[in-house]
C-alpha cells in the first residue's frame, strides 16, 4: 500500500515540477536559445533527489537542439532556485534536462504515413 501511496506522491511532484520549470521558462529565463522550448515531462528518481527534465523543440535542426539544452543547463540552477520557492519539498532534486525525442519520432511516423498514402500503400 506504502509503495502506491508513493509513486502517487512522486507523480504528483513530477507533473507540479512540469508545470513550474515551464512557467519558469516563459516568464524567467530570459536566454533567447530557450525561446520555444516545451516542458514534456520530468521522470523523478524514488528518492526526489534528481529529476530528468524532457524538453522538445519545434527544429529538427541539431545546432538547434544542442543550443536550447546549453541554455536550459545555464540556466539550471536559477531555475532550480525558483522551483525550491513555488514548491514546498525537503530537498529540490538536482535537474537535467534531456531531449524528449519521442516527438521528432511521432512526426517521423507522420512522415512515413503520408508518403505511403501519396504512394497509394495505404
């Protein structure tokens, strides 16, 4: 039962943290290399010590990508300082921000759907 009760709490914190880094971002972070990034998901470690941030970008350009994770890393530790004011937690768990490839892929599907539609595959 304690086992549920946690995952419920972690995901609870997963999706506030989301919510928080993201407002963050717009209203904060003033580096135009994050300008455009989305907040897909945060995936905590069982002792909220550490949070992988998942972000997107809407390029597929890889200077792009690596631009917009150099920016979010800088500004990590302010946007660390921020979440630890919104959100009462015992320890603000350490961030790193990772790409969320899962929406490159969902495009690249598309991609692959509409030329086997136009080929008449499907």
């Amino acid at each position: 039962m304690e086992d549920k009760t946690m995952k419920h709490r972690i995901g609870r914190v997963e999706t506030q943290l989301q919510r928080e880094i993201d407002d963050i971002l717009l209203k904060l972070v003033n580096d135009p290399r994050v300008s455009g990034v989305t907040i897909t998901g945060v995936k905590l470690t069982g002792d909220l010590q550490q949070a992988t941030v998942y972000f997107s970008i809407l390029s597929d350009d890889q200077k792009a990508i690596d631009d917009a994770k150099a920016g979010l890393d800088k500004a990590s530790g302010m946007i660390r300082r921020e979440v630890g004011q919104r959100i009462r937690l015992f320890k603000v768990p350490t961030l790193e921000f990772k790409q969320d490839e899962s929406v490159q892929y969902g495009a690249h599907i598309d991609e692959l759907l509409a030329k086997a539609r136009k080929n008449g595959d499907l």
